[in-house]
C-alpha cells in the first residue's frame, strides 16, 4: 500500500476513535430530574408513573408525559421496603452482566488502542529523528548494492588515484591470485584531498568495479551522548561488512573521531576515543595494539589562575587546588563538570576589514565560563620561560602567540622557539609612537555600589553554636537539662538559663560586645574604606580586638588611620600602646577584628585581598595600595631603580593577587622570590630566622600613583628565552569549555589554550595493516574538468555549439563538486530566462556567479564613487595587459558581484605549476593597477586597494622568505611553517631568526612593492588617453568583454620589458618602454 494512503486511513480510524468515545462519553445533556425515593413512591401510588427501570441502586421512573426521574435507594433496600410492586407500575430491571460490548470497548478497550498507537507513532518518529530509542547500537550505514551502481568510467579525472586503486579491486574479484602469492590486501585505504574532489564517489566506484556491497556511513554519526554507543555501532556496521564479504566499508569524515588520542577534552576516556579505539580493534581482527601511546595535554598544578565563583567571589588559586576539589583521591583521567565558575580569558574582536574578519584578534580581558575540569599524570613536561616568567605545561597543550601585526593564534608548546612573542597581561598593540604600546586593561563597572554586612563576619563563625542553642531550646521539657549539657558540651546551669530566656550564648548577642550600639549595621565600599583595608593588610593585627602596629615616625599614617576608623565606624581607638620605637593603635572590638579577617585575612602569611576589589574601579585600587604601599612598601632611593615602588611581603598569594589585580588595570609590575637573611631585625624587635620573601616592583612609568590613567608602554613583550623538556610525575591540569579556548595562567599572567586536539589523525589509524594505503585527490587540471563538465552535461538540454575547452580554461582550482554546481547554476538561470536549452552565456554566467558571487545591481553608489571604480577596475587591465607575466584580460566589469565593487577577471591560458621571480613581479604590479590609477587621476587613494595590498605583501613576503627570490637575502626559506600531516594546511609560522634578519626582510619586502609601484605608474602615465577612455567606456556600459577591451588596446606584445629610470624622468612623463 502507498505510504501516504495508509497514512491517511491510520489517521482516519484514529480521529474515528476519538470522536466515538467521545458521543459516548458525553451523549448530550438528557433532561433528567433528581427526586428522593419517597417522591417516587407518592407519584406511583398517584397513577403518574408509568414505567420504572432499576440498575442496582439507582431508579429513573418515566411519567405520562415521557418525562424522567431519578432516585437512588437506601443500602440494602429494595422498591418493595416503599410499597413500589409491579402491579402498581411495570418495572424492569437491568442485568449488569447482560451489557453491551460497545460501552466496554468505547471505555476500556479504544482508550488503551489510542495511548498505544500514539506511543508506537511516536517512537517511530523518534528513531527517524536520529533518536532510535530501541536501536541506539544499531549502525546507520547506508547499503549500495546493486542498483544505482557506480564505476570507474563515471569519474571522470583522478587517473592517478583510479589506478592505484584498480588493484583493490582486483583483489577483491580474485582474491586468490594474490593470496597465491602470499599478498595481502591493505585493510585500510585513506583517501585525502580538498573538499569537493571526488573522495566519496570514487570509493563507491571501487566497490562498483568489484561487484561488492559498499557500506556508507558517516563518522559522525558513531558519536553520540551516551557512553558506549559509539563503540556499539562500530561493531554493528563491522559485523553488517563482515556478513556481506567481501564488501567494502566507506567512512566518511574520519578525522571526526580519528584524530589523535589523549588530546580531547576526556583524555582518554571520552566517547570519541572508545569508538577510535573499536575501530581499531575491529581492523586488528580483534588483537590488541600494545603501541600505541596516550598523550594528554595540561598545566601542572602550582599554574596560577583566576577564577569567579558566585558563593566566594573572584580568587586568585592554583589550577591544582581548584580542580582537586572535584576528584576523589588518585582519581584521574575522567572530565568532571561544572557549572556556574568562570575564569578571566578575554574577548575576541573582529577587524572590521571583512577580508581579515577570520583573523583573531584580542579584544579585552573578561571573565568567561568554565564548562569542565580535566587531571591526569604525565612522565614529562615543558618549561616555557618568558621574559617576567615561566611556565610548566605538557608539550601539546597550546600557549597563544601573536604575531607583528597583532593577529594572535595558538601554538603547540612543544613546537615554541625564542623570541616568540606570548599575549601577556595586560595585552599590548603594536608598536604605535616612539616605541610605546597601547594597552588593553580590563573594563571594570563605573556604577560598582557595595555594602558590606559588619556583624555577619562574627555570625558565621558562631554557625555550630547557633545550631546547638536551637537544639537546646527545641528540647525543652523533653530531655533533662543534665543529659543535654552532657552531650552538647555545655553546663546544666548554662542549659537551664537558655530554655528559661534568662540569656542566650554570648557569641549570638551583640549586648556582650563593646560599641555594640557605635557599629553600623553594614558599611559602604569606598575609596577611604579601601586605604584603611590596605593599611591593616600591611601593619594589622586581627584577634579579639583590631591592632594596628606602626613605626612611631609615622606620624602622618597614625593620624589617616585614626581618621578613617572615626569616619567609617564611629570608634575613638580605645588604648594607643608607645613602644620605643612603635606605636600600636588598638580598638577593643571583636566584631570590628572579625570584620577585618573575613575580608582580608589573618596573620601575615594568610593576609589577601578582599574579593571584591577584583571588580572594583580603579581608584579603589589604587587607594588600597596607597595603604598597603604606606606599611610594607618603599621607594628606591639609589642607583638605577631610583623611584621605583618596591612591595616587601613573606605571603606570596598576597603579592601574587596585586600582581593580577595591577595588571588588570594596566600596570605592569615584576614579580620576584628571594630569601631574607637570618639575624635581621625589624623595628629592633628580635632577630628572625631565615626565611623566603616575595617582591613586587613597580618601575617609574608603570607606577600607579605617577600615572593613573596609564594607556601607553614601554615594557617589553612577553618574548620566550627558554624551552626545556623536563621529567615529571604527577598531575597536570586543564579547563575544558572556555570561550574562545583561552584562560590566562600563571605567575606573570600569559593567555593559554585549553584546547589541546591536533587536527591529524591517530597515528595508530595510519600503521601497516590499518589505513596504510593513503591516495591523494588533488584538484582537477584543465584536461580534466573538460571531461567532468561533460559527465554533467548527461541528462541536461545543452546547446549544439558549446565550448567546454573554454569553460574548462577558465575554472582554475575549482573542484569537481564546484563544476556540478556551476552546471546546475548555469540550468537555473536557463529556465529563469526561459529557455530550453543551457548555453555558452549561461554557463559563462553560472561561472562568474559561482567564483565572484552573485551580481549586486541594487547598491547604490555616488557618481563619484563609481567613477573612482571605474579608473581602478581600467588601471588593474591596462596593466596586466601590458605586462608579459599576467594573465589576459577576460572581462572588466564595475557591477558589484558578491563583497566587490568592481572587477577584472584574467584568466590563463593554461595550468600553470610553476612560477618565476618576474611573474609574482607583474602580478603585483597588476594588484597596485587601481591604487596607482585612483592616485594618478584623483590625487588621492580611497580603501578600494586594501584586498589588492594584501596579496601584493603577501606574495612580495613569500618571494623573500619561502621562495628564496631576494637578491639580497640569497636562496634559502626563512622561518617555519607547522603543517597538518598530509593535508599540507598551515597552521602556524614561527621565526627562526634574529630581529637584524627580519629588519632586511622588512626592506626587501618593500623593496619589492616600490619598485612594481613604479613600473605600474611608468605603464599608466604613458597609456593614460587609454586609462580615461577605458573608464568613460565603463561608466557607460559598466561590462567590457575580453576581447572588446582587446581591440581598444590591440594585442598583446609579450616582450615588453619596463626599465625603471630616475624620480625625475616619471615626474615629466619620460618612461623608456621597450
């Protein structure tokens, strides 16, 4: 039966259904009158009832006029207890067991046929939405077989990659040929190449030449929410090949699940890698691969970090201690999930030059989501030491680099050279004047408010006696106070005050402390309130009561104080302690020392700062160092570091945080350890033993109080010195989730990645005896895309005279998907024309649209802009129709296509694989064509050349850094290139040599595009009648053809050469042009 038909009947029967039980539900209203029994029996013995009827408890009499009632009866009653008997009325009573089927099957049985036929419906619909709840195992691989088979003589091009597979397919129709002879056939072929060239159809024609079934599926589809079920359709699709055998299994997107493991986000535990792993077994015949070896990605665990938790605030932790809260004891390997934690990474930013909008660029700092933890062990790591500081990270886990012209990219560790330049914190641009930077600092809120609680710091210390006093009172009168000061430690005396109201604990009243009545209930975060936490992080005791020792010389930092503690909380310091050469300013304020601890901490190797100023503005920074620069801090008075502001503390997380938080607002200060002698003396207390002290610097131009609104450095970049590969055994660390896979990390704080996957497959895919037969499909040459575009002319209306050699000649780099789909454009535009044929002008526009993009007629430009437009669009032909080394011209056109306003299309005259040192020269000549030409005519350059420029430095840089075409610089590549295996994609460049180098490059870099500016100026002053003709002719008729523009300007003369003479000679027009 047709599927729609019976889809139409199902829907029928079910709506049928519904509407039946719902008439019998609900038959309508009947008019029926509620009686008593009494009321029946007197209309009975009155004549008015002519018939009852009785089912079991209930009766409905019928009078004359056709009109009901009703009645229930007593319980164990009956119609003769009322005198009701059949002589009196004729009576009928109902047999419950004599039913009708209809009620029951309306009722019970339609009911449960509807909830099942829904849920059946409903998981069938789920299974075809890739939801199949019985069947999540099952493999989804398509069978070929067959019909709609495919050969070899259907792909067209690719003779090399057919060729090397023809002997797959020999194997697999006469296997013993080979098997004579002791030959195995590779399990494992890879085939590689750009999208669009032909992977998937040539693997089924390999399968069509054999005449064996051919499984397709995609790789993406063995992934899926659920451990294990990946793994399940593996072997399910395996054991569906090995049935059907010989048959051969088409994998499509491989490096989906096949890229190297150890490297995702659940180390090697994850859903992808069990998958990767039964594949491997699969392919083994079920014998383990002892070799392969796990590589995981992660910083060690002392990696600095800043992370923003909503029930504590922002905090400064190593990345070890944070994520070991979320892992049982030698727990490891297994991604663990948060939620609700960020970290400070940044912002990207988008260049607003479209043809850079792919680039990364750093935007700002920002705090960012954490979506999951990772910790395993690692035999060794790398040590990254970098101007300010180091880092320790295993040697495929990624740091950011950025490059001269402020483009930022990820870089394996392991992969890192010197004088990379790392993105420090803050961020700086490029150079900008006399050698300064401009920063980027953090964007803190203008609008920050605050209040803090004062008494809660107390409170919540007094948590467990709170909860005892509560147990206490809740046990009145039902456990004797003796037992219940037995077992919650307190006496029965103490019991018995509390159940009798006379007192409460001492810790939960404010009547027993002192300035109970002065204290405010919460106090605002300011400035001032700032400063004074700064002073008692330097100098401040807090115990029972709040101590601020300082040296008796401090005249002007006593009286701040005194002041601030007045103005803030209303207290008078109630003992001021002389000392001989110290003051000590004590309040006797319990409330006020817990206070002080809670938000920055106690004892000075304890001391932090409050977790708030993290998100405070800058003053409120800069008054907390004002205070904390005042006890425990100096100006250099000597030698070179003369004015600099040195902070001296033994807590190292304390100058580790003001290190951040400076940084975050844009000052750079160094970072440094070093050990305090013994015997020294402070304030001539008594000697102190040797100890490890940290030291935070702040040199004259980054020093906040010199320049609050700091935006220009000159500090140096964050260049790499070192790389060392070290041993180690232990636990390294990683953040999984983060946007834009960055998280700064570190004691000077640089940008790290979190993302850690290589994108390369697994070597163990690739050994002998797995994929080890790779064939490469590259993009079609020109004899090839002739006999592909005739393939798609099958089945398609072509018209007799077709030039397909032409076609082909100017389809350069396009793949053969790419020609389907200009052959397709090129049948749509026919039939919107109406016509019933595809000609040589529909595919002439099917191929313009496909490489330039769809013609833009409805932008509307200025005159003068267009004019602009035209003059370039004249310069970019006239130039490379002069030039022996470009390209002829094809079509000029100033109709916008796609994101161009304008265009000139060459195209070549045939494949070319090799290109000489003159031909990138005229190229580029040809690219600085428009420039010149808006120069040449309007006195002035317009953005029309950005993409043009781009190329042309492009092509000038690889000249003298790839190609080795510098005079200067002689033959030989400079800096690397990190590449994908096989594939050939950069990913990455890195230098490999001095600043002197990279200076002589600069010059011949620009040496280059000079002396083409000069050529192209030579060529456009001396044709300029023609340059003015061309662009009047434009701005008329917007399109010139090839050979339209061929015959304004005749031939083309191959030999010409253009000698470039003195400033002199172009300024009056005198070029020698041979």
């Amino acid at each position: 039966m047709n599927p729609k038909i019976k889809q139409i009947i199902i829907t029928i029967l079910i709506v049928g259904g519904i509407i039946a039980l719902y008439q019998y539900g609900y038959p309508g209203a009947p008019n029926i009158e509620n009686v008593s029994i009494s009321q029946i029996k007197n209309m009975v013995a009155s004549g008015e009832i002519k018939e009852l009827s009785v089912d079991k408890s209930k009766v409905v009499a019928t009078d004359n006029q056709d009109k009901k009632f009703s009645a229930f009866l007593e319980s164990g009653a009956k119609l003769s207890d009322y005198e009701i008997t059949a002589d009196k009325v004729k009576i009928e009573v109902i047999d419950p067991e004599k039913g009708s089927f209809l009620p029951t099957f309306l009722t019970v049985i339609l009911p449960f046929l509807l909830v099942a036929g829904f849920l059946y419906f409903m998981l069938k619909g789920a299974q075809g939405a890739n939801m199949r709840a019985m069947n999540f195992g099952k493999s989804r691989a398509q069978l070929y077989e067959g019909k709609n088979r495919i050969t070899f003589s259907d792909v067209a091009g690719a003779q090399e990659s057919k060729q090397e597979l023809q002997e797959v397919v020999e194997f697999l129709r006469y296997p013993q040929k080979f098997l004579r002879l002791g030959a195995e056939i590779p399990k494992g072929v890879l085939l590689v190449g750009p999208p669009g060239t032909g992977k998937t159809l040539i693997a089924r024609a390999v399968a069509g030449e054999a005449g064996v079934p051919f499984f397709s599926v995609s790789a993406s589809e063995f992934v899926e929410m659920f451990v294990g079920v990946g793994a399940a359709r593996t072997r399910d699709i395996f054991q569906k090949a090995k049935k059907n055998a010989p048959a051969i299994l088409f994998i499509d997107e491989l490096d989906a699940i096949g890229r190297q493991r150890g490297s995702g986000l659940g180390g090697s535990h994850d859903e992808r890698e069990q998958t990767l792993n039964q594949i491997l077994v699969e392919m083994d015949g079920f014998e383990v691969d002892s070799k392969v070896v796990v590589v995981a990605a992660s910083v060690t665990g002392d990696t600095a970090i800043l992370i923003r938790d909503p029930r504590q605030g922002v905090k400064l932790i190593s990345i070890g201690e944070f994520v070991d809260d979320y892992y049982r004891t030698g727990e490891e390997g297994i991604e663990k999930s948060i939620s609700g934690i960020e970290v400070l990474g940044f912002e990207k930013k988008t260049s607003r030059n479209r043809l850079l909008k792919n680039n990364l660029y750093f935007g700002k700092s920002a705090f960012m989501p954490v979506k999951s933890v990772f910790r395993h062990k690692v035999n060794e790591i790398y040590e990254i030491e970098y101007l300010g500081g180091k880092i320790r990270t295993t040697g495929n886990h990624s740091l950011f680099v950025k490059t001269s012209d402020g483009i930022i990219k990820k870089k394996y560790v392991c992969k890192m050279n010197p004088r990379d330049v790392l993105v420090g914190f803050p961020n700086k641009e490029g150079k900008k004047r006399k050698g300064f930077r401009r920063i980027k600092s953090c964007e803190f809120n203008s609008e920050f408010n605050l209040e803090l609680p004062l008494w809660q710091p107390l409170f919540v210390k007094s948590e467990p006696i709170k909860n005892i006093y509560q147990y206490v009172l809740a046990q009145t009168n039902t456990i004797s106070q003796t037992k219940l000061g037995e077992e919650v430690g307190f006496s029965q005396r103490t019991i018995g005050k509390w159940q009798q109201g006379i007192c409460e604990p001492r810790v939960l009243s404010r009547n027993y402390y002192q300035h109970k009545d002065v204290l405010p209930e919460r106090v605002k975060v300011t400035p001032n309130l700032m400063r004074l936490f700064g002073y008692y992080v330097a100098e401040g005791y807090s115990r029972k009561e709040l101590d601020f020792c300082l040296g008796s010389h401090e005249i002007e930092i006593i009286k701040d104080i005194k002041i601030l503690m007045k103005e803030i909380f209303g207290l008078e310091p109630d003992k001021i302690y002389h000392r001989e050469t110290a003051i000590n300013i004590i309040y006797y304020s319990k409330p006020l020392a817990e206070f002080f601890a809670y938000h920055c901490g106690q004892g000075a190797h304890n001391k932090h700062l409050p977790a708030f100023l993290f998100e405070a503005p800058k003053e409120y920074f800069v008054d907390f160092l004002k205070g904390y620069a005042n006890g425990d801090g100096c100006f250099v008075k000597k030698g070179k570091n003369k004015g600099n502001l040195v902070l001296i503390s033994v807590s190292k997380q304390l100058l580790l945080e003001l290190n951040w938080l400076s940084r975050m607002h844009g000052f750079e200060p160094s970072f440094s350890e070093f050990e305090a002698r013994e015997g020294r003396r402070i304030k001539n207390g008594k000697p102190l033993k040797k100890s490890k002290a940290y030291r935070l610097e702040f040199w004259k131009t980054t020093n906040p109080f010199n320049n609050l609104d700091r935006q220009w450095s000159l500090h140096p970049l964050a260049l790499v010195k070192k790389v060392t590969k070290l041993p180690f055994n232990g636990f390294v660390y990683d953040l999984c989730g983060c946007e834009n896979e960055a998280f700064f990390a570190g004691e000077k704080p640089i940008l790290a990645s979190n993302t850690n996957r290589p994108d390369v497959l697994d070597p163990a895919l690739l050994r002998p005896g797995r994929f080890d037969r790779r064939v490469i499909l590259d993009l079609p040459d020109k004899k090839e895309r002739e006999e592909i575009l005739k393939i798609h002319y099958q089945k398609k209306p072509m018209a007799k005279k077709i030039d397909t050699g032409k076609i082909a000649a100017g389809t350069a780099g396009m793949s053969g998907a790419d020609l389907k789909n200009m052959v397709n454009e090129a049948a749509i535009f026919a039939a919107r024309n109406n016509k019933k044929e595809i000609s040589q002008s529909d595919l002439h526009w099917a191929v313009e649209k496909v490489l330039l993009g769809p013609e833009r007629k409805s932008r509307v430009l200025s005159k003068h802009e267009k004019e602009i437009i035209a003059y370039h669009e004249a310069g970019h032909a006239i130039v490379g129709h002069i030039l022996p080394g470009t390209d002829p011209v094809h079509k000029i056109s100033i109709i916008s296509r796609g994101l161009t306003l304008g265009y000139t299309w060459s195209l070549p005259g045939e494949d070319i694989h090799l290109y000489s040192k003159e031909k990138f020269e005229d190229q580029i000549s040809q690219m600085l064509g428009g420039r010149v030409a808006e120069e040449l005519i309007f006195k002035s350059v317009t953005t029309g050349a950005s993409n043009d420029l781009k190329q042309a430095t492009k092509i000038a840089r690889d000249m003298v850094t790839r190609y080795g075409m510098s005079d200067k610089l002689g033959p030989m590549t400079l800096g690397e290139r990190e590449e994908l295996i096989f594939l050939g994609k950069e990913l990455a460049e890195h230098k490999t040599y001095s600043e002197k180098i990279a200076a002589k490059i600069d010059d011949e870099i620009s040496k280059i595009i000079c002396e083409a500016e000069k050529k192209t100026k030579i060529i456009l002053q001396k044709h300029r009648h023609k340059l003015n003709k061309i662009a009047k002719i434009l701005l008329i008729k917007e399109t010139i053809e090839g050979e339209e523009f061929k015959a304004l300007f005749g031939a083309r003369q191959m030999n010409v050469k253009i000698q470039i003479v003195p400033p002199k000679a172009i300024a009056t027009g005198q070029a020698n042009v041979k």
